[in-house]
C-alpha cells in the first residue's frame, strides 16, 4: 500500500510546513500546527483549496479580462430572513450564493437562531436545513416546540460535504444550512472531521459549490475557549461574512455582530432574547439595556454608544470604595480596562482627584460591551458621582471622549446620539462642547450642557 503522506499545517494561518515545528514562522503562534493525512492519489486538499480560493473569481479561470465598467452586474435581489435584526447584521438580507458562518459558543443559540431563520423563510423560498449535530427528530421536536411552520422545509441528516452537494444539486434550494461545518467531511481527505483540513476543505468546497449555484448557504462554527472559532483562520477568510452569536453577562440576551462582511457594514449588532419559546427580536434595544428604577444611587449614569449605524443607550455603573489591602483593584465589565487606568491618571494629573488608594469596578448593565472612546465622559461622571456619593439624575445622559492632555473631544454622530436620547425621554445631555450643536442650548426637552475639560466635568458633580 502506498505509504499516505503527511504535511503540518498551521490552524491559525495555514501556512504548511514539511515537518512539525513549535512555532509558526509566518504568524509566530506556537503549538498551532497540525498533522495532515493527504490522501495517496494526487492532493485533493490543496486543489479543492485552491480552486475555492480562484472561485470567487470566476470569470478569470477561463483566462478572460475585462474592464471594470464593463463587468456585467446581476441585479441581486437579497432574501430578507423574517428577522430585521438579522437582516441588518447581514447588511440587508440574504445576498444568493454567498456564505454566511455564524459562530458562538454552544448553547449560543446558533441551531436555535438558522431553524427559525430557514422556517420563517420557507414560506417563500426553498430552504434546506442539513443537520450533522442533532438527530432529525430532535430538530423536529424543537421546531414543534416553537410552533414553527415546518411544512415546506427541507431537512437531512448527514455529514459528508459530497453527499450533502449532490443532495442540494437535487434540491435546489435557495438558501442551505449546514450545522455544523466542525462536523463535516470530505471524503477523500482521510483526517477526522473537525480536524484542520476537513474544516477547511469542507468549507472551501461549500464556498465554491455557492458561488457556481447561487445558492445561499449558511455555515455553522463552533468557538472555542479562547473565543476564536475553532478550525483554521482560513475559514473566515473564504466566507462572506462572518457572524457572531454572543450571550452576555446577562444570559437572556444574544447580540448577533457582524465581523467580516463583503456587501455590507461591519459592526451592526443585532439584539434576541432567548425564552422559551425560542428566539426573539428585540426592536428596541435602548428600552432594555437602560436600568430604569426610580431611586436614584450614585455611580450609575446612561450613555449612548454608536453601534454600526445606531445608536444604542446603555447604563454604565461605577463603584469607588476605599481598598481594604494595600493593592487597590481596578475591575471593568463591558468596557476596555486599559482605558480605565489611563482615564484615573488622567482624572488625577488634570483635576487633581486621586483614586489612588481606592477600589474601582466598572460594569455596563445587560452585559454590553462598549468599545470606542465615547463612553469616557460618562465613565468619569459615573466614578465622581461613585466616590462623592452624590447621585447624577436618571434624566441625564453622556457621552464624549476624553484626551491625555483632560481636553474632551467630540465623538461621530453626535447629533444622531442626542436625537436618540430625546426620544428615549432623556432632559440633559452632557456633551463635548464640539458635539452640541450651534446656537442651540436645547433640543426638544433635552438641555444640552456642552463641556470642554475634564475639569469642568468634576465642577459638574
Ligand atoms: P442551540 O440553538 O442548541 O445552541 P447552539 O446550536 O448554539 O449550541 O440553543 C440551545 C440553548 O438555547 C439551550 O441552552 C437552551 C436554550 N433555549 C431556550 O432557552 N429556549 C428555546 O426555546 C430553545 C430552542 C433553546
Ligand atoms: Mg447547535
């Protein structure tokens, strides 16, 4: 028997090597590499790969160039999936013969989130739902259990790329689901599925089986402990898009978030409840992510943070406490805890307020979390309000970004935040002077209180 033959392949970046080694020479991560079995007729591996990687690219594999301007440009029609949320994340619905993964932890909700997407969508188009994780009759029971209307959806149980192409050849969906892509396998690569290069294989010849058929398809991928999906970082590079399911602090809720997209934004958030009855949009973001009880307790303020092409309000919450060891915390859930530290040098080298010797938590309520700089200013507010003990009223709201030198500087969208804050109720706005607008003291009930300098904040509290 011919001996199989063997080659190291990187799962972060893919790089192959000849023999194992430590440490990766083009990405330098160490312990990456992996054995690969190729099988002994010819290297289907790295012919499917490469063909995938060419498939986007279609029009040149018959050695053909044109103009750009002359390119013909199918009029795409793209199918919405029932959810708006979901639509939005990808850009405004399903684009045909693109492939979407949607990653998340187990019990993220992935299997939960597509069997709703491809009933809701089954109404008006032909969908195929193949599942490899779960028996056919579970996902049967599910989608009684959520009432969904199964009647027109498509469905099998099975684990091979090929046989899974040859079933949708026959089918012809218009969107596929495979769930999911870490238990799948191509036949004549002889590693064990989950492995390297059946992740791999198997998704490069679904990418080219889409872009040759039109056909959506849906991929599901599993992350793993250290929060990157599990499998080759190729697999992100030969998807169209790449979504992400996280569950917060906050069990309840699921924010979908758009990482790589090649026909839309990137960064818009889409927000699901999970109850018993599945998955639910929610419209309103704002009304949930805002603690809105009556009493008013120092340390907590609202902001509104800018997420993809909205804007969403959310409350930060602050603890200062005196340290009861010699080594105070610094603690930050849902915002960047570098930024926490060099906002307390800040606050103390330009105001002169030091938090030296005291405890600093920071959370953001419903388990959000904020990155950008336009949560500084309420951060900073939040923390006076925390270590005066004197309570900021739940009407006002704040947001800007604080510099090195304690100057505040205006953040994007300035006006599309105070609109949001108006319309939520909100009576002050604290914003960077930069941000307000002009000749203008308030806009509708909302007062403006423009600021220049951190100090000006702490004479605030
Ligand atoms: P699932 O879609 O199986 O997760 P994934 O495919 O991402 O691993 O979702 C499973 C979780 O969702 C499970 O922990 C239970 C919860 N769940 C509900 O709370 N309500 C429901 O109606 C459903 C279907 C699931
Ligand atoms: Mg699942």
């Amino acid at each position: 028997m011919a001996k199989a033959k063997v080659m190291y392949v990187c799962n972060q970046c893919g790089a192959e090597y000849a023999r194992w080694q430590g440490q990766c020479r083009q990405c330098g991560e160490w312990n990456t590499i992996e054995e690969v079995k190729l099988s002994s007729n010819a290297s289907p591996a790295r012919t499917v790969t490469r063909a995938a990687s060419l498939a986007g690219f279609a029009g040149v594999a018959d050695g053909k160039v044109e103009n750009l301007s002359q390119v013909q440009i199918a009029q795409t029609v793209r199918m919405p999936t029932g959810y708006g949320e979901f639509d939005r994340v990808l850009g405004g619905g399903i684009v045909p013969g693109s492939v979407v993964l949607i990653g998340g932890n187990p019990g993220a909700g992935k299997s939960t989130l597509l069997l709703q997407t491809v009933c809701m969508l089954s109404s008006s188009t032909k969908v195929l739902y193949i599942t490899g994780e779960e028996s056919l009759e579970q996902v049967a029971l599910r989608a009684q259990r959520l009432s969904l209307p199964t009647a027109q959806v498509r469905i099998g149980a099975e684990t091979s790329i090929d046989n899974i192409i040859a079933v949708a050849l026959q089918e012809q969906p218009a969107v596929l689901v495979v769930d999911s892509i870490q238990v799948m396998h191509v036949n004549d690569v002889d590693s064990a599925p989950g492995s390297v290069t059946q992740v791999r294989e198997s998704a490069a010849a679904l990418t080219q089986f889409a872009k040759r058929t039109g056909i959506a398809v849906f991929l599901v991928g599993h992350v793993t402990k250290e929060g990157s999906l599990a499998g080759p970082k190729v697999l992100e590079h030969c998807v169209d898009c790449s979504v992400l399911l996280e569950a917060g602090n906050d069990m309840r809720f699921r924010t979908l978030r758009c990482h790589k997209n090649r026909f839309g934004a990137v960064n818009e958030i889409g927000v699901f409840a999970m109850t018993d009855k599945g998955l639910h949009e929610i419209k309103n973001p704002s009304a949930i992510f805002l603690n809105r009880q009556e009493k008013v307790a120092p340390g907590s303020l609202a902001t509104c943070v800018w997420e993809g092409t909205r804007p969403l309000l959310v409350e930060l919450q602050c603890l200062v406490d005196l340290s009861q060891y010699g080594n105070p915390r610094r603690l930050s859930l849902g915002t960047d805890g570098n930024r926490l530290a060099m906002l307390l040098s800040v606050l103390h080298r330009h105001a002169g307020i030091q938090l030296g010797d005291q405890d600093v938590f920071v959370n953001v309520v419903g388990g959000v979390k904020i990155d950008g700089t336009s949560a500084d200013v309420p951060l900073i507010l939040a923390l006076l309000s925390s270590f005066t003990e004197r309570p900021i009223s739940r009407t006002t709201i704040a947001f800007g970004e604080i510099g090195l030198t304690g100057e505040i500087r205006p953040v994007q969208s300035g006006l599309e935040r105070l609109n949001e804050a108006e319309k939520q109720g909100f009576l002050r706005a604290i914003v960077p002077y930069d941000n307000a607008p002009r000749n203008k003291s308030k806009m509708g009930n909302l007062e403006i209180i423009p600021v220049r300098n951190i100090q000006e904040l702490v004479d605030l509290v």
